[in-house]
C-alpha cells in the first residue's frame, strides 16, 4: 500500500541493534505512538500482537530491519496522526529507562521520536494517499 511512497516512518541504526536483541529475546515486535498520558510522546514497543490497535489507530508504516524476519508494524492514534502528518518520524535510541510496558526498559535504553517535516513534494504524495486505520479501513485525511 505504501510502496511508492516517502516512508512515514524510519529507524536509526542504533534503534535497529535495540530491535534486533528484543526480536531474538522475545519475537515479533510492533510500535505504538499515542502521545498519551502515560507513555508521553515515547514509541512504546511490543510483542507483535501483545498492543490492542484501536479501529481509529493508524498504520504509520513497516519497518524493514535487516536481520529481522517480519516487518515492525508502527501505529499511532488517530489524534496524534492529525498532529504529525506532516511530519517524517525517525524511532532511535538513548540511554535511560524506557515506559513501565516498553520493552526496552530492561536494557537500559529507551526508545524516543526524532522528527522533521517532510518535503513540500513528499508532503504532497502523502496528501492525496489513504492512511490504513486499525479497524481495516481506508480513509484520506
């Protein structure tokens, strides 16, 4: 669905060595961006599956990690996607203690949202291209 487009959503390499240790240690992961009150504006990471997505949650992209059999689905609610949409998110990694349900938190790292706005050409792209939400529907916003 998102082939041809500029990704939403990227790793650094550090981010891609913390995802390579946590899939080897525990399986299949996911992402999920709230920006609620309890995990702040923190990427919280997951057991692929072990996050309920919300029908109004949206698909944000894949992540592709060499080394990392299945693609990392990232999601984020509804809300915070009209915040950011203009907004290409890049997932890295620093020192300190993750959120209490993250699985990072153990290691010593924690996993935080670098940000900048995208190209007016990419902005574009992504205008006129249909966001997957939670419930399986397609919507353009």
């Amino acid at each position: 669905m998102y082939e041809n487009l500029p990704p939403r959503v990227e790793t650094t390499p550090a981010a891609d060595d913390l995802l390579r240790k946590l899939t080897a240690n525990h399986g299949p992961l996911m992402f999920h961006q709230s920006g609620g009150c309890c995990d702040g504006s923190a990427p919280m990471c997951y057991l692929a599956g072990e996050f309920r997505v919300g029908g109004s949650d949206v698909l944000l992209g894949e992540l592709v990690v060499t080394g990392i059999d299945a693609p990392i689905k990232v999601w984020i609610s509804l809300e915070q996607f009209g915040y950011w949409k203009h907004t290409h998110i890049t997932i890295d990694v620093v020192p300190g203690r993750g959120g209490g349900f993250s699985l990072e938190s153990p290691e010593g790292m924690r996993f935080i949202i670098r940000s900048r706005l995208f190209s007016d050409d990419d902005a574009m792209a992504l205008l006129s291209s249909p966001i997957l939400l939670g419930s399986g529907d397609l919507k353009v916003v």
